[in-house]
C-alpha cells in the first residue's frame, strides 16, 4: 500500500503514496489460467437440437457500482449515469456557463451562427454575464466589448449581468463586481455538487466549493448557450492530502506553488486534481479559492475541495438554489495520490518565466525588485489584503517599491476601507497601506494580470521586476515581455515591498 518514503531534498515535506489507488480492490472477475483454457474441441456432432434452457431469475443483490470520486460523480449526475470512469465521454448538462467581455462577444457570434440570429438562450437565470478584464481603459475595441455583452444581455434577458457604465468612477455602477471568479462566489453563483463552465481558464476556482468547475473555449460556450450541456471526457483525479498546523507565515498560495513546483506546468494535464487533509479543511473559503485556482497552471482540468461547515457558511444568504454535496468514495480510484506535511514548508516564489519554477523565497534574497503588484483572482480577495496589511503592520516601515493594489471586486474595495486589520487598533487595511506608501488602492477588476491596453493601471510597460500575487509569469504576461514576475504570496510580495528585494516574509512576521 502506501509507501512512506520521502521523496528527493527539494521537497522534504511530501511524498507520492500511490499509482491507480483502489484500482486492485475494485476488481470484480476471477483469474484464471489461458493455460487451462486451451482444450481440445472434438468437431463430432454430438446434438442437432438447442439444450432446454432454464428460466433466468433476476439478481438479488442489486446492480454492481464501482467506487467514484467526487469528479466522477458530479458528472455522472450531470449527465444522468449511474456509473462514470475516467476516459469516458458524455453530455453533460451545465448548472451555470459564466463569460465575460473578452469572451462574451465571440460566444454570442458562435451561438448567433449556428443556432440563428433570433435564438434564445437555453436558460436566461443560468447565464452569467461578468465584465472585469479590461474596463478601466480608453482602447476603444475593449469598451466596445462591454457594449456588445450589454446589448446580447438586452435581447436575450439575461438575468445575471453585471454592468458597468459610468468608467470614471466605477461605484457609480451598483450592479458592477469585477473579477468574475470572485464575483461568482459573492453572488453565490457557486454551489457544491454543481457544472460551472466558463470562458476563463481559471474558472476551476469554483471548485473550491465542491463543484466541478472548468474553463472552456468560445465555440464549446456558444453551443452551452443554445443547447444547455456540453460534451466532456471524465478526467482521472490526482489527490493531494495535505496534514499538519499551517504557520503563520504561510498562505495557500504557497501550497499550491508547492504542488505545481512538485508534478510541473503539465503534471496534472487533464486531470482533476482533489485537496482534502486537515490542512485543507482549516483553509478558509478564499484561501480554497486559490489553491483551486491555479491547478490550470499545473495543466489540471479541474480542482475540487470536498464541501464542509466552511463551504455551507459561507454560502449562507447568498443563494436560495437547493444543492447537493458529494463525496469521493473510500475506495475510489486515484491516479496518484501525494501527501504532504505543511508544517515543514517554507514561503515560495516562482522564478521567471513558468509557474512551476519554485524557489525558496529566502534563496532568491539578492533578487532586486522594481515594483510589487497585489491583486487578481489569485491574490486579490479580501483576505490577500488583509495579509498584505499584516506585514506591514508588523514592520512598521515603508515599502521601497511602488506597490499597487488592485481589489478584485467592488465589495472586496469596500472590506479593504472598512474592515479593522487584526492586531492593528482598529485601522483598515487602506489606513495601513497609506501609512506604508503603497498607491491608492484601485478600481476594482482584472488589471494588469493579464497585461491589457496600454494604459492599464499598474499594466508591466517597461521591462522591469516584479513580485506579484497573480498566476501567471510567462513572457509578456503583465505586459512587457521583457518583464519578471515572480509569483509570490500576500505576504511575501509585501515582505518584498518592504526592502526592495524578493524576502521571505518570516523576516517581518516573526
């Protein structure tokens, strides 16, 4: 069974348990021998008459069903089987299909081509419709994006879209949110045992609340839009078990750039990858968040964390749509499974330009910054800021690096002027970071992650180093393609702010 070796000195916290887990246990049918098999047939004869047959009685004992994950079974009632394996194909149908202004207007091209100009939507209350990546900008290709989302929103009575007019001050757009993976969970779009499809490869954040949740490409979604269920292969599932107290310098996004460092940017390709150990349920719901989030970088079709009291409080007064949780079975068949001991992890980075480079951020202490970016839907949620806020709160100095802030959603800019910092007094987050000379904390979208039009806040417009809480760090990815970007947590991107150089944030918060 599962073996206790520690695998090679870079990771000394984990170890691979098994291949194929459960696969021999499942095993219904006898062996036997080809040997045995093999008699010789006399071609005599012997009868010219069918031997009577006896009557067939039903079986007793049920119908035979093998163990599942939690993926297999989320698609399994989906697509209305009783039974799923990996490698298997099968319409599923879709609980919410989720785009926004990059995507949108190419998906309702799709969906008006080939189900015709006057179609309608296959459901109007399960099309979510999120502008947030390029808002704040003058290009006027991106506004007409926005446009073009509104205007398919009017004709086909969309319920769920959330707009923006007025871009000079975006609080006068009630209904805007901004960073649709964390707007999806506010508005309580997300729900255990559901299909969540979107335009965005990192909509897998979504399974962070026990659902199956994956990104797809513009043509997939213009065909959801007209038909309600897509055509998808049932992915094997990698399971990570993570044990032990989480310090207090650690965040989860130095988990997930541990396992993404560990298997690399193509380990799980394909495949979903499931977190469960005590480690994972003392996670907060944003803190799941992001470890869901970026299993895309490691090439994951989807993440997942079982749903618990966490899960179900947070969803409390955010939707009132009946769901269902499910459960990998115990003896349910995993691909490999990896265990880990986070207490014995340190605060990571990862280098330039893939996020599977993982460095110790201690080890990368010569590494002069220029600037420091925290926001996005990795690391631009409440919690994120309020970390942020504790390192500096804690060093009581000045950063030595432009640090921008960019909130991913309009509540999350609210939390950042009004909820207390912890230890701090009762200041706010904002209090903190203008005391430590950080910008002004910006109107709430994708901003430069992803680079965008030129005038982008904060966007990467000249090659520079820069630590950031984002996802990605391939060439060009914040803007110039010369630029660095090493992803950091909260914390250490604020520990690095502080001195100019990649640190490790214990120099701060011990």
């Amino acid at each position: 069974m599962a073996s206790s070796a520690i695998a090679p000195s870079s990771s000394p916290f984990i170890s691979k348990v098994q291949k194929d887990v459960g696969l021999s246990a499942l095993s219904s049918q006898p062996s036997f021998s080809i040997r045995n098999a093999k008699k010789r047939v006399s071609r005599k004869i012997m009868c010219v008459m069918a031997p009577q047959q006896t009557e067939r009685k039903p079986a007793t004992s049920g119908s035979v069903k093998t163990a599942m994950t939690m993926t297999e079974k989320i698609l399994a009632r989906a697509s209305e089987k009783q039974q799923l394996s990996p490698g298997e194909n099968v319409w599923v149908n879709v609980d919410v299909l989720m785009t926004h202004d990059v995507c949108g207007p190419g998906t309702f091209g799709i969906f008006k081509k080939e189900f015709g100009q006057n179609a309608k939507v296959w459901d109007r209350e399960k099309v979510v419709i999120i502008p947030d990546h390029y808002i704040f900008t003058t290009d006027d290709r991106a506004n007409r994006n926005v446009d073009i989302c509104r205007e398919f929103c009017m004709e086909q009575n969309i319920k769920y879209f959330y707009d923006i007019k007025d871009l000079g001050n975006f609080k006068a757009n009630p209904d805007y949110k901004g960073v649709c993976h964390v707007a999806l969970a506010q508005e309580g779009h997300c729900r255990p045992g559901e299909v969540l499809l979107g335009t965005d490869s990192h909509t897998c954040t979504a399974g962070a609340f026990g659902q199956f949740a994956t990104g797809i490409g513009n043509t997939d979604a213009g065909f959801v839009l007209g038909a309600g269920k897509l055509l998808l292969k049932v992915p094997p599932t990698l399971r990570f078990v993570m044990d032990g107290e989480m310090p207090d310098y650690l965040l989860a996004k130095d988990l997930i750039l541990q396992i993404i460092g560990e298997i690399s940017v193509s380990g799980a390709t394909y495949k979903a990858m499931e977190f469960v150990g005590s480690t994972v349920e003392s996670l907060s719901m944003e803190e799941r968040m992001t470890l869901c989030n970026m299993v895309v970088e490691a090439g994951g079709k989807n993440g997942v964390v079982p749903a618990d009291s966490t899960t179900y409080k947070y969803l409390e007064g955010k939707t009132d749509t009946p769901y269902e949780a499910v459960y990998s079975d115990d003896q349910a068949r995993f691909l490999s499974q990896y265990r880990f001991d986070v207490s014995k992890l340190e605060p990571l980075v990862a280098k330039p330009h893939s996020p599977d480079k993982r460095a110790l951020a201690r080890e990368c202490k010569d590494v002069k910054i220029d600037r420091v970016y925290i926001g996005s839907c990795t690391g631009g949620k409440t919690e994120d800021f309020l970390a942020a806020a504790k390192v500096f709160l804690a060093s009581g100095k000045k950063v030595k690096v432009p640090t921008f802030l960019v909130p991913a959603t309009q509540k999350v800019w609210m939390d950042v002027y009004s909820q207390p910092v912890p230890g701090s007094g009762g200041k706010t987050c904002s209090q903190i970071f203008e005391e430590a000379g950080c910008d002004t904390p910006a109107s709430p979208s994708c901003g430069a992650c992803l680079g965008g039009p030129k005038d982008t806040y904060a966007r990467l417009n000249e090659p520079q180093v820069c630590v950031s809480t984002t996802n990605r760090n391939f060439p060009g990815r914040m803007g110039h393609k010369e630029g660095q970007i090493y992803l950091a947590s909260p914390y250490t991107a604020a520990a690095s702010a502080l001195t100019g150089f990649v640190t490790d944030p214990r120099e701060f918060l011990q």
